[in-house]
C-alpha cells in the first residue's frame, strides 16, 4: 500500500521517534511537526508546529496536502516536581486535539489519536498518584469523550490505549530508567502502594499505529499491553539484565501490601485485527542501552 502523506505530531517524544522510524521502514511519506526538529528526523520530513499556539493553525496547515492519515500522540505529560498548569494540559491535550478533529473531519482525513489506559472514571479510584497524573489522565478522558462524539458526526479516528510506554527516549523520571541508572549497593522495596505495572514496547505501539493505517482499520478504541510486572518483579529483572549484585531489602514484608491493579482495559479488539506485540521486557531493555528504536 502507498500513502501520499501521514501527518505525525509528538514526533520528538518517546512514540513519535519510533513511530517516525517504523513509518520510514514501510517507505511511507511524512511530515512531522515539532516545535524544533529533532536531530534524528530528516529535514524533508520536518515543519516547524507550535501545537500550544492555536492562532498558528490555520497559517501553518494550509502548507500540507494531501495528507492520508492524521497521527496525534503530542501530549502535555506531567513531570516530575513540577507543577504544570490546568490550562497546559487543556490547551495541548485537549484543543490542539479538537483543532485537528476539525480538520480530519473538514478534509474527510482519518485520525489516530494516542491515549492510555487508566482514563476510566472507575480506574482513577484505585490510582493514587500525584494531582499533576490526575490532571493529565483527565485531560486525555476529556479528548476521548470528544473525539468519540465527532465520530457520530462523520470524523473517522481511532483511539489506540497504551498501557505504561517504555523505550529508547524514556525520560529519566521513570521508574525504569530510575532503577536502569541505579548506582549504589543496596535497595530498599518501600513503595506506598505495590501496583501491577503493565509495560509496552514503543516500537509496538508504533507498529500497531501503522498496521492500523495499511490495513485501513476502523474501530472506536484498540488497546494494547501485556507485559506484566510487580515492583518486586521489575527491580529484579532490571537489575538481571545489568548482572548488577544488589541487595533487595524489605521484599517479605512488601508482598503481604495488597495488589492494585490500574490497567483495566480489554485487548479484544487487538485479537480481532490479529495483531501481537513483538517486543518482550528484556529485548525493550537491550533497546534502550543500545539507543535504538529497534533491530
């Protein structure tokens, strides 16, 4: 299949880069938008897009045509000791997202938007976490409850929900890669609450998002996940693959805290478009200490 062009936004975050190289190995034709170029795309394929000034919009979009799929996965993600304002989170998570609905609706284009699984009200009960993750999980419920609005208007989009996204490009605040540059001898398992963490590889989430595109997929939501961890677990395993001799403390008393399980969603429709991840944990930690997107 030829694609005139796929239009990428978030191109310089951890999915964009991989969904960027994925889309270069399918020969398809791109144009990504940041508001600086990332060194590892190529210039061609580059335009310069501030998505948090919508008055730049309509002056910057009249310079792509023949588009054949919009790609969203630009998103105000919150950090770490910092405290972001709601109206960031509103402005790139939910009116950029509503611009370019617009658009794909006026143009007749079909939409990708990337969204995560623990958006459900019903899932917020069970995740304890900072106001800065609330704020943002409910700014990505708010654009789901949208877009799913414009498709009974005609938008053609599907919403691919990605579990906790992991690879090369991960920032440092991470858990794993907190524990993939842990320095000292011991290690104390002291978390408040002892979450079932489910990971997945950026490269398939990238290449569920082009599979989706060839195969001219259309559903509400596809969702995907599957590599299953406790905390226990993920700090053994990481500290496996670095041969790292470190002393785990507390690990009796930590089992006994109850499970919490965030990621409730259904990979029904994952199996309905035969697609399967590729990517296990320890290939995903190969990846980032080699700094690949894949091999």
């Amino acid at each position: 299949m030829v694609l005139n062009k796929v239009f990428l936004t978030g191109c310089s975050g951890l999915v964009g880069r991989h969904i960027y190289y994925r889309l270069l190995k399918e020969n398809c034709s791109i144009s990504c938008v940041s508001r600086s170029k990332p060194y590892f795309i190529k210039r061609k394929h580059w335009t310069y897009l501030d998505l948090k000034k919508i008055y730049h919009y309509d002056f910057y979009l009249k310079k792509f045509e023949n588009i054949s799929y919009i790609v969203h996965v630009a998103a105000q993600l919150p950090k770490n000791k910092i405290n972001i304002k709601k109206k960031d989170y509103a402005i790139l998570n939910f009116k950029s997202t509503k611009f370019l609905a617009h658009w794909a609706l006026k143009k007749k284009i079909p939409m990708i938007y990337l969204s995560g699984t623990i958006i459900s009200k019903e899932n917020f009960k069970n995740f304890k976490s900072s106001i800065e993750n609330i704020k943002y999980l409910k700014s990505k419920l708010l654009v789901e409850n949208y877009l799913l609005k414009q498709k009974l208007k005609g938008l053609k989009v599907i919403i691919v929900r990605a579990t906790s996204i992991f690879g090369w490009g991960l920032e440092k605040d991470k858990i794993i890669m907190k524990l993939l540059n842990f320095k000292r001898k011991k290690i104390k398992i002291d978390f408040e609450y002892n979450y079932l963490y489910d990971f997945i590889h950026a490269y398939d989430v990238a290449r569920l998002i082009v599979y989706i595109i060839k195969k001219k997929i259309m559903l509400d939501i596809v969702s995907i996940g599957g590599i299953k961890l406790t905390i226990v677990a993920l700090v053994k395993k990481i500290f496996n693959f670095q041969n790292k001799k470190i002393n785990i403390f507390n690990v009796k008393k930590f089992r006994k805290v109850k499970l919490v399980n965030i990621y409730k969603y259904s990979d029904k429709n994952l199996k309905r478009i035969n697609f399967k991840r590729i990517i296990s944990f320890r290939k995903g930690l190969e990846l980032i200490s080699k700094k690949k997107a894949f091999e």
